[in-house]
C-alpha cells in the first residue's frame, strides 16, 4: 500500500494565497524598477493586473512541475528498493518521509518489509544511502510531534536504544502497520 504518493489536490484558497504570494512580489518589483528608472509611477491597475496573471501562470506551471517530478522521483526510489530485496521479501508500505538525523531533515521515501523498515533518502540530500531497521529490533514505536507543534511524526526505538525520529503523512496509518508487526 502507498501513502501519501499522490500530490495534494489543492482546493481553491490554497490556489488563491499562491496567486497573492506569487504575483504580490512579481508587482512590486515592477512598481519598484518603474520608480528607479525614473519612469512616472504608472497606474495601480497596471501592475496589480500583471501581477495577477504572473501569480495565476506561476501557480498552475509549478503545480504540474511539482507533481511530475515527486511522481518520477517516486517511482525511481521505489525501483531503487525494491531491488534491494530478497526475493521473499516484499513492499507491503511506502510512502514519502523525511528522517531527523541531529537537526537535518533528510527526505526521500519510507518503506516497511515483513522484515525491515528501510529509509532510502532522495538525490538531493547530502547524506546518502539507506537506513535499514530490522523489525526484530524495534522496542517501540509511538508518535511524535514535529517543533513540539505537527502531530505528523514518528519513533521508532531499537532495543538497543537507539531512535530515529521520521516526519509522515497519514501518521496513524504508519503507526498502525508498524505496530501490527511488533
């Protein structure tokens, strides 16, 4: 099972505050480079409309960019795993994760096995490779709040103390697996 594969269908407030962060700035550097030219300040419309139609270009080309390239990178770091696998052993959930190690959040994808729970970190990250956690040594596993505010995290406790701190979607969906399998 895949959680949180999908890119978030944004509903229209989320669009419109990306229209206003987007085409906010866009028209101020506009009204600014006007003034330093030397150029009369021109009309308020002027620049509020371009903003608008850079705001609304912006939002709807970074969401189709967005959502191809989290679906390719998504389907590679998968490949990359499963690859890694014997052949009994299989994918049973994944979905996109980051890792806290110190005050570094590494993300890429989280997967658990019958046997492991494997992190495997994105391209972009400078800390590469995978972080395997057997399940026969996982002592706990309870959640977390992120900044001690996003209830979105998760531990995972070895039994020889060690706990690696993962941010998730669907937060109870993962503690329910994982504890499903201790």
């Amino acid at each position: 099972m895949e959680i949180g594969a999908t890119t978030l269908k944004h509903n229209w407030k989320v669009r419109l505050i990306s229209i206003f962060l987007y085409g906010v700035p866009y028209a101020t550097l506009l009204s600014l480079f006007e003034l330093i030219g030397g150029e009369p300040f021109g009309a308020f419309w002027k620049f509020a409309v371009q903003g608008l139609l850079f705001g609304v270009l912006m939002t709807f080309t970074m969401s189709l960019a967005a959502k191809k390239s989290v679906n390719s990178a998504s389907k590679k770091l998968t490949e990359e795993v499963a690859a890694t696998l014997s052949t009994t052993d299989v994918i049973a959930l994944e979905g996109p994760a980051s890792l806290f190690k110190g005050a570094v959040a590494i993300g890429g994808r989280l997967f658990v096995t019958q046997t492991h729970i494997i992190f495997k970190g994105h391209k972009g990250n400078f800390q590469k490779g995978f972080t395997y956690i057997p399940l026969d040594t996982v002592a706990s596993v309870s959640p977390r709040k992120t900044f001690k505010l996003i209830a979105n995290g998760i531990d995972i406790t070895t039994h020889m103390g060690e706990v690696f701190e993962f941010v998730v979607n669907d937060r109870d969906v993962w503690l329910k697996e994982l504890q499903d399998r201790l």
